[in-house]
C-alpha cells in the first residue's frame, strides 16, 4: 500500500480538452480530436496495460477500429469470435448463433480480448495521434466557471508521494468509467431500478472449448441465480463470470474463491467444461449493484462517455462499443462548443439523445434475457419477417447505421408479447420472481 499522497509542488497546465480517463471511450475521444488539431491532454489513473474485465467485442467495434487505424494491431492479440453458444439447463440441444447470418453480411466476427492489451493500444494510439497521454494521472476534482474548468490532479511518482497539478482547460470529457467522476460530483448518478446485478468473474486455464471455428465463440449459461460467461481468449486462458442476482451474492459466508466454485457447480455444463482447470492466482473478482446511469450526460462545458455515464449489464457484450460510439458522438459536440458556441445548445440536445439511444436498445433484451419466453427465442431462434436477422444485428451491434432492422424488431417485439400472453401462467410466475430478484439488498464490490 503506497503512503498518503503529500502535495510536492504545484503545478499548472493548460488544454482546450481534458479527458478523464485511458480506456476505450477516453482513448477515442481523444485520437478523433487531437486528429482534428484540438490540443487534448488523457489524464488516465493507472499505468498500461492494467486490468480491467470486459473481453468479448462485437462485430461492429471493427469499423470503428479502421476509423483509428488500429484493427490490424487488435488482429494479432485477439481471437476471433464468430457467434454465440447459448446452453440453458431447460433445453436439451445447444443455442447457436453466427454473427454472418445478420441482416448485413459484411460484418461477421469480432474478437475475445485481453482489455489489458486493447485499451493500451487505443490509449498509445491516441498519442501517436498527438494526444498528450499521460499515465499515474488520478483527478480529483472539476471545478467549472464561465470560461471551462479548472481540474486538480495528483500525480503518481516513483517515490509513492503524489504532485498536486492544477489544469485549466476550456471543456472536460469524463471518460473515468465506473469511478463515474462527475456524475458523482453532480449526484445525479442513479441506480437501475429495473436490472440490479452483481458479478464474480476469475480466469481459468485448461478450461474445455469449442471446437475448430467455434473455439473463439462467447457461451452464455443459465442458472438458477443469473447466467455465466465464458469467454475464451488467444492465450490459451478462459475468463469465467457469473452474473448474479444481488441476493444470491449477498449469501455467501466463504471466501470468494470457494463460493465461486460452488457457483460454478450449480451449472452442471460449466463445471463440466472446468473439470480440471486451474483458477489463474486463485483470484476472484466481485462487483455488486453495477447497473447504473447517470441522470444527465452533458453540460455547457462537460460532457460523459461511457461507462461514466451508464453501465448496463453484459450479456450483449456491448461495454466497448457503446463506449467508443459514444466518444464519436462527442465530437461535433465538443467542436460546437468551442468554435460556435450559437450551435452547442442543439449539439447537447443530439448527443444527449444518441447516448441514450444505444443503452436503451440494448436493455429491452436484456431486462428479459432470463425470462423463459426471451429464452425460447434465443435457442430455438426462427426468421419470419427477418426477425432472427434483425436480432442479429442487434447482437453484432449493428445499430448506428442504416440496417432497416427497426421494423423487425418491432415485430420480435410483439412476437414476445404475443407468445408471453399464450403462456399466461409462466409469464406471471417469471414476472413475480423477477420483482425478487431485482430487490436491492444492500450488495457492494467485495
């Protein structure tokens, strides 16, 4: 543990843009303005690599990887992700799911990632693009006036003490992730009412995989708690997750380690396919509560990206392109503020409306993946209407641009209320225990 951070010597900086934060939406940002000539300085916290969960992409983080010109450095440290294995302990055949059989083509596979190796990319792109980034960088406070911002930082040094630096900069982006910096300065952070989760997740090594092509695809379980993932990855390790419902992670009496193998064991599936794997370090994670969004995402000289503005949970995997969208939507923001003040107030209300849009989208599914009628749809998937298409297209994230996949979905939609309604009793029955499950009891990061 480092000592107390002392204050060493003062220090002020200036900017046009200060991002808080190193991670995919904070390195975006800040190689899309800095491309643009904007003089941007990325305070992240941490040194690169460090670790941080969240390894499977979707189809769609690829264009946006062309765009900053990284895709072929994101080949080499992934492994490629074709689909999605679905297994679910009501069901005897397996769900499976391919990416190339979406609405469009042209997009199918994505990649399981070390999050340690692909944010570093993204952060190191950013200053090749001429960002100034700067690591051991932690923000304490923002404080705003008529003219931007001025942000008090402490700065890592080798000795363990920290210099205190004051930067005066004329907008600020919070790109600080779960630390949702200014969305707990401005207490409008709020819990998701509708989808209370907690996690455990560890990595695991000579873990079973699929075989041939399928060997990159994500698995999704079901259990009676909440639902796993499996995530393979190019170094031969697998990370685990159970996602969970808060009253279930509230029970645990044993360290994490053991209740994490138990959890494990009450998915005959999953314990089959670790049967002789090894915990890496015997380390496991656990979060709770983490569904969140914050009540606004911008002001006249802020804005939030990412998970500092809302996390949802990661069945989807949507995590890293949510935040990268959001870092391209940002932009025109940004440079309405800066260059035509006149425009900004439309600007805000545009950005604010598109970064509502993507968890919005999203969280439809996800409020009922573990509903049994949503689950019917995901192992036995159909395609009247081109509705298992669109879905699809959901799933590889295909949602920014101009795949017609809207109308079908308001189909599947209406599809799952209809066939919800056939089955009257089991939908109730499901609903009732849902309103359990979701109860807030009190569960924080362990």
């Amino acid at each position: 543990m480092h000592p107390p951070a002392t204050v060493v010597s003062p220090t002020e900086f200036r900017c046009d843009v200060l991002v808080v934060g190193g991670g995919p939406a904070g390195s975006t940002i800040s190689a899309l303005l800095a491309e643009r000539g904007r003089d941007v300085a990325m305070l992240e916290k941490a040194h690169h690599p460090r670790f941080h969960i969240g390894e499977s992409l979707l189809p769609a983080n690829a264009a946006l990887f062309d765009r900053l010109g990284v895709r072929e450095q994101v080949e080499r440290i992934g492994l490629r992700k074709w689909g999605v294995e679905f297994v679910s302990p009501d069901h005897a055949q397996r769900g499976y799911v391919e990416f190339a059989d979406a609405w469009d083509k042209h997009m199918p596979y994505a990649w399981q990632v070390r999050r340690s190796e692909l944010d570093e990319i993204l952060f190191r792109n950013a200053a090749a693009k001429g960002a100034r980034a700067l690591e051991g960088h932690r923000v304490r406070e923002v404080a705003f006036d008529a003219e931007g911002a001025t942000v008090q930082v402490d700065v890592d040094t080798p000795g363990g003490d920290a210099v205190r630096q004051t930067w005066r900069t004329r907008f600020v982006v919070d790109a600080s992730g779960r630390d949702t910096l200014l969305a707990n300065q401005f207490k409008c952070k709020q819990k998701n009412r509708r989808h209370d989760s907690s996690a455990l997740y560890g990595h695991y090594t000579g873990a079973q995989r699929l075989e041939g092509k399928l060997e990159g695809n994500i698995t999704i379980l079901w259990f009676d708690h909440g639902w796993f993932w499996v995530i393979p990855l190019a170094d031969g390790t697998t990370s685990v997750g159970a996602v969970c419902w808060p009253y279930y992670l509230k029970s645990r009496t044993k360290p994490l380690p053991e209740f994490f193998g138990d959890t494990i064991a009450l998915c005959p599936e999953l314990a089959r396919r670790l049967e002789g794997a090894v915990l890496v370090g015997d380390e496991v994670h656990a979060t709770g509560n983490y569904s969140y969004s914050s009540s606004k995402g911008s002001g006249e000289r802020f804005l939030m990206l990412g998970d500092a503005y809302a996390f949802i949970d990661p069945v989807f995997s949507s995590g890293v392109l949510l935040a990268m969208q959001s870092a391209v939507a940002a932009v025109p923001l940004i440079e309405a503020t800066l260059d035509r003040p006149r425009e900004a107030a439309s600007a805000r209300r545009e950005f604010e409306k598109k970064m509502a849009f993507g968890p919005k989208e999203f969280s439809w599914f996800i409020f009922r993946v573990t509903n049994p009628t949503m689950r019917e749809f995901f192992m036995s998937p159909q395609n009247p209407f081109r509705v298992k298409e669109a879905l699809l297209s959901l799933l590889a994230g295909d949602i920014y641009g101009n795949t017609p996949l809207w109308g079908p979905l308001r189909i599947l939609k209406g599809l799952y209320y209809l066939v919800s309604l056939q089955n009257f009793g089991r939908t109730w029955r499901a609903w009732r225990q849902r309103q359990v499950n979701i109860q807030d009891v009190g569960v924080s990061g362990t």
